[in-house]
C-alpha cells in the first residue's frame, strides 16, 4: 500500500476580530430595545423577553473568548448584526477563493511544491459561496495549478473526509500530490440575535499537502497511518438554506436558513459516539491510546474537547495533549481541527503518534492517525 504523507499546512486569519465583550455589548443593546418595543405584550403576558448575555457565561458554555472575521463593522452594527460582505463580480476571486489561495500558498510553501507538482484541488468546507462553478476549480485556476478539482462538503467534518478523500485518490493512481482547503466562512450563516449561538463561530480557512511519500520533500512529515469516517442522521445541528428555498416564498429568510443547534443534545450525542470512534480506530490499527502524543479535535466546545480527551486516554489529558485554539478563534467548522494541527505541533519527535478528529453535522466525524516521520 501507497504510504502518504501530510508535508505542510497553511493558515489565512482574517485581520478584524470581535471579543466577546463587543459582541455581548451589541446583543444586550438589540435586546434592550426590543424588550422596549414589546413592552405592552410582555407585560401582558402575551411574549416572553429577550434575555441578555455576558462574556462570562459565553465563556463558561464555550471556552471561547474571541474570533477572527471577515468583516466586524456589519455584525457588531444593532441595525444589521451580520456581515458586510459585497458581492463580487464574476471577474473577480471569490471571498472563498481570496481566502484558499492565501491559505494553500503557506501550505505549499511548507511543503516544498509549486503549482506544477499538484495534481488535484479538494475544497472542503461547511458552506459554498454558489453552486457552480466550483469554487475549487476557480482556486485552481488562480493557483495554476493542472489536474482537476472539486468541491465537497460535510459539514464540521468536511476536513477531516477531504483528507480521506486524498488518501484514497493517491493510492489508486489518480494523484500524487493533493491540496485540500477549508475555506469557512461560518459568519454568513449565523444568527448574531440569537444569545445561543451567536457567539459560536468564526471565520478562517485553512489549507493542506496530502502526497505519497516517494514525492515529499518536507522537512516537516506525518505519516497518515489510518483513516476512520463516520456518519449518523440527525436533526440536532441543521441548516436548511438552499436552491429550493426560492421554490417557497414562505420560507424565504426564516430562522432554519441559518445555523440551528439543540447544543445539549449535540453534546450528550456527539461525545460518546467521537470517543468511541478514536478508540474503535487506535485497536483495529493495532495501536493503544497510550502511545497517543496529542489530540488535535475538532474545536466547537473546550468542555466537549475535555470529555472526549478523559474518554479516549483514560485520564484527564494535558493542555498539550488537547490544544486548544476555539479560545482565540472560536468554532471555525472544518477548520478547527486543522488550525490545532498547524499551530500545536511542538514536542512531537520521530515515531510521536497523534490524531486530527473533527465531529458535527450529520452526524459526521472523522478520525485521522497520524505518525512523525521526520
């Protein structure tokens, strides 16, 4: 069997970023006035009122403490609290694709390739900016890149089966060298008035070399030693925003046209199944969670992070262990798991085992082994 290798990753941040602080201030203030305007049916009983949210509970719930946007004036403005993101026109890159070729160039760089030596571009996000063209094959075309390209998504996950996807493309022949991009851009679809989620998310995209070994030339290698998908059908985290919406007038601009979570149940859920799964793959590939160096999860919830991290060693893991990054970027999708990766690699020597695990939608998880080479 064909061994594979990640030789390099990227990382584009946006430059603006939202505390909690600021994002608590706008919130409290459209509820404040809300409650106003609804003073006579609240009193009546006839609505219940908006509550308000501080920075502390944001934390408490979370783990996050602030997150990287493409754009803060548009969300942190009481009168539109969502992002100001312009369209494009059709001669211009794309947010999305803005957003990859930044990410990949960092990534190809780190590996040692040129446009020349990749053979396939996978975008891999939660949410694509249109339909079609695909938004891969436009990142190919700015990167000039040969071969083909395509866009997938599977949610939270989309990452972790972009890198299954590679995998099985090189070792049947049809690549040897692939770049896998996570465009998110998770702002657009949130609810910024909703004190349950609008603190969630933030906006990044992240970018990775996946190649058979024989071609790497990295200083900086991990093995793909096994990889493991899952998916379950649920409810719990939907988000209903499609082509057909415009087949309903009635649904158009909706509350299900964007994120919605049941977060109590997602945690109850998602945990056991995402422990499992790892535990499931460290046996079938002969291996033990002890010999385990880190844990780069998916980053939607440190306290989930925490859970799975005493389910699947047995004990309560280190900071190292499980590095954390949804502190200064919150949940960025598919991302998340990739920026612990990128960012949390200090300590790792040769032969060190770890695993990028990313969970969510679908339900849909993803676990990758990965083995330092060099």
């Amino acid at each position: 069997m064909t061994k594979v290798v990640i030789s390099g990753t990227g990382l584009f941040t946006p430059s603006e970023a939202i505390s909690n602080e600021e994002l608590v201030a706008c919130l409290n203030a459209y509820v404040s006035r809300y409650n106003e305007e609804h003073k006579a049916e609240i009193d009546a009983g006839e609505m219940e009122p908006l509550q308000e949210s501080s920075s502390g509970f944001i934390e408490k719930v979370s783990g996050i403490k602030s997150r990287f946007v493409l754009n803060k004036s548009g969300i942190l403005d009481v009168n539109r609290m969502k992002p100001d993101l312009p369209d494009r026109s059709n001669d211009e890159q794309s947010i999305q694709c803005e957003m990859g070729v930044a990410a990949a160039q960092e990534a190809m760089d780190r590996a040692g390739k040129t446009a020349a030596d990749i053979d396939a571009v996978i975008v891999a996000c939660s949410n694509l900016q249109r339909a079609y063209p695909a938004v891969a094959v436009e990142m190919q075309a700015a990167l000039g890149i040969e071969g083909y390209a395509f866009d997938m998504n599977v949610a939270c996950s989309s990452a972790t089966f972009g890198i299954q996807t590679a995998v099985d493309a090189i070792r049947n022949g049809s690549a040897k060298t692939v770049l896998m991009i996570n465009p998110e851009i998770c702002t657009a679809h949130m609810d910024f008035h909703d004190r349950d989620s609008h603190f969630i998310f933030g906006d990044v995209c992240t970018a990775v070399i996946i190649e058979s070994v024989d071609q790497a030339t990295s200083p900086n290698q991990f093995e793909i030693v096994a990889t493991k998908l899952k998916t379950q059908f649920s409810n719990n985290i939907r988000n209903n925003f499609g082509f057909l919406n415009n087949a309903d007038d009635s649904g158009i601009g909706t509350r299900d046209k964007l994120f919605v979570q049941n977060g109590r149940k997602v945690f109850k859920e998602v945990v056991p199944m995402v422990s499992d799964l790892i535990v499931a793959q460290l046996e079938e590939t002969g291996l033990s969670s002890n010999e385990l160096k880190r844990l780069w999860l998916h980053q939607a919830n440190s306290n989930m992070n925490l859970l799975i991290g005493k389910k699947v060693l047995g004990r309560e893991a280190t900071e190292e262990e499980t590095p954390l990054v949804l502190d200064e970027y919150a949940n960025t999708s598919s991302a998340g798991s990739i920026i612990a990766f990128h960012k949390h690699q200090e300590g790792m020597s040769v032969g060190d085992l770890g695993v990028v695990c990313s969970f969510g939608a679908g339900y849909s998880a993803g676990c990758i082994i990965l083995r330092k080479v060099n």
